[in-house]
C-alpha cells in the first residue's frame, strides 16, 4: 500500500510504503477498546470518599441499656443502620490505574491507525514548520490547506520549536511526538497529519 506526502501547499512531493503486515487486514477494535478504556481509568483522580462509622459526627455513648426496654440492642447512634449513621463498604479513595501487556498496545495503536488510514484521515507531510512570519495564523491556513478539520492530531518525532508555539493555541490542534503516541490520541480525532520520519518510525515500532 502506498500513500502520498504533501508538502505544506498539499503539493505532493513523494509516496511512503505502508506495510499490509502492519496496517493491512482486520482492524482489531476489541484492542482499541481496551486501550481506550486502561488510559482513561488512568486519569481518573479517585478521590470519592464517604465516612464510615468512625468518621461520623454523633456520640459513642450505648443509647439504652441492651436488655429489658424491649427495644432492638443497640451500640451508638453512628450506627450504620440509623439515619446519618456511617456507610458500610462505601468508595474510598484510590487508584484506578492498571497496565496492559505491551503487545496489547502495540496492537492497539496499529489498528487505530489503520482505521484513520482506511478513512481517508491521515495526511503525509514532508515535514511541518512555521511560516516565514511564525504566526499562529500562518499554521491555521496550512492545517487548512492540508484539509485537516475539527480535531486534529498532530505526529512528528519532535515538533520544531517555531511551529510548536504556532500551533498549540489552535483549538482541537493536539501535538504529539511518535514515540508518545497512544491508540486513544489517534482514535478520538477527525484527522491525522503524520511527517514521513514519524510515519516510518512508527511502522518501524509496530512491524
């Protein structure tokens, strides 16, 4: 499979091999689900707390005697069985992250952009740099030229220093380093604007 490289005018100046070993043949979703899924529980804060029993506002002091009132035995109004008692088995705080086998996201990530690929959202560039005025107007007429629209995931190996400050302020423009790259980033956007280098680099990691 080939696929074309555009320079900053969407001239094309070249053509990149994509691998059918890599990008070619069934799109594993169930992998990208799992993915998605491990990265967001990544980010959850998990700071949900309630109190139990012994965190309650109330006195420890047995309301009644425990025989002979014919009234159900009873140790302190915090009980969790009365109004405003604690909570019994209640969230608390902590961690939701867990890790996935590195194969899975490989996996992962491959079928994400085979996905974009098959969609017609990835875009091959030469290379990506700010204008001669490095101005943020500049890299929003370019991305648009590119007909990169809504969100757009931006993959370079390293982003030159110029176009990443032109380009950070535009709105649903996320930046993205090759060996950075998650299946989540590639899949939650509408385009895809890959360098060659990064493209290569890339199929190089998930052959």
């Amino acid at each position: 499979m080939k696929i074309d490289v555009y320079n900053s005018k969407r001239e094309t100046v070249g053509s990149v091999d994509l691998s059918d070993d890599v990008f070619g043949g069934r799109v594993k979703t169930d992998l990208i689900w799992e993915a998605v899924v491990q990265e967001n529980a990544a980010e959850r804060r998990g700071t949900h707390a309630t109190k139990n029993r012994a965190l309650v506002s109330g006195s420890g002091k047995k309301p009644w005697r425990q025989k002979g009132t014919g009234r159900a035995r009873v140790g302190e109004i915090r009980n969790p069985l009365w109004r405003k008692g604690g909570t019994v088995f209640g969230p608390q705080p902590r961690s939701y992250e867990y890790e996935l086998p590195r194969k899975v996201k490989l996996g992962a990530l491959r079928a994400a952009i085979a996905q974009k690929v098959k969609d017609g959202a990835v875009m091959v560039v030469d290379k990506l740099e700010a204008g001669a005025e490095r101005k943020t107007k500049e890299t929003a007429a370019m991305f648009e030229t590119l007909g990169a629209k809504g969100k757009t995931l931006v993959i370079d190996v390293k982003h030159e220093d110029g176009f990443m400050r032109t380009a950070r302020n535009l709105a649903g423009v996320r930046l993205v380093v090759s060996s950075r790259v998650t299946a989540r980033d590639v899949i939650d956007t509408n385009s895809v604007i890959v360098t060659r280098e990064a493209l290569e680099k890339l199929q190089a990691s998930l052959g």
